[in-house]
C-alpha cells in the first residue's frame, strides 16, 4: 500500500504543474484501479492458472474487449450529444 502511494505522488509531481486541480473522480479512480490490480495479483497467485499464460491472457482479452466496447459507444454517444465548443 505504501508503494501505490509513492507511486501515484511520484507520477503527480511528474505530470501535475502548479496551475492543475486534482479531480476527485480520477483520484478515485486511480485509488479502484490499484486496489483492482493488487486484489487480481493476489488472487492469481492464490489460485494458480488452470491453463497456460498465453491462452490465459487470450480469454481475459477476449472477455473484456466487448465490456470496453459498449463503455465507449455510450461514452461517444454521451460526448456527440453536448453542444461543442470552440476554443481559440
């Protein structure tokens, strides 16, 4: 836990300039997304893979890919909808 910490400051004082305000949400997310992957890891190591690491990796693949396809269509279809504006 102590790692993720560093880690997320480390890649703040990277990227972040003074004049940038965190967003809450990305915070959140970036908080799910490093609980998510620590939780995976152990699982996997808990329970070991019935199958090989390609073909392991194959089927996550194929599983997500249309989980992550409706996400965008929806997001797109959200963004195509708010009026554009122009900035110049």
């Amino acid at each position: 836990m102590m790692a993720a910490i560093v880690g997320f400051i480390a890649v703040s004082l990277l990227v972040l300039s003074p004049a940038d305000r965190l967003d809450w949400i990305g915070i959140g997310a970036a908080i799910a997304g490093t609980v998510t992957m620590g939780l995976g890891a152990t699982l996997t190591k808990h329970w070991k893979r019935p199958v090989s690491l390609l073909e392991f990796t194959a089927w996550q693949l194929a599983i997500i890919r249309p989980l992550l396809s409706a996400i965008h269509c929806e997001l797109r279809d959200r963004q195509s909808a708010r009026p554009s504006k122009v900035i110049g």
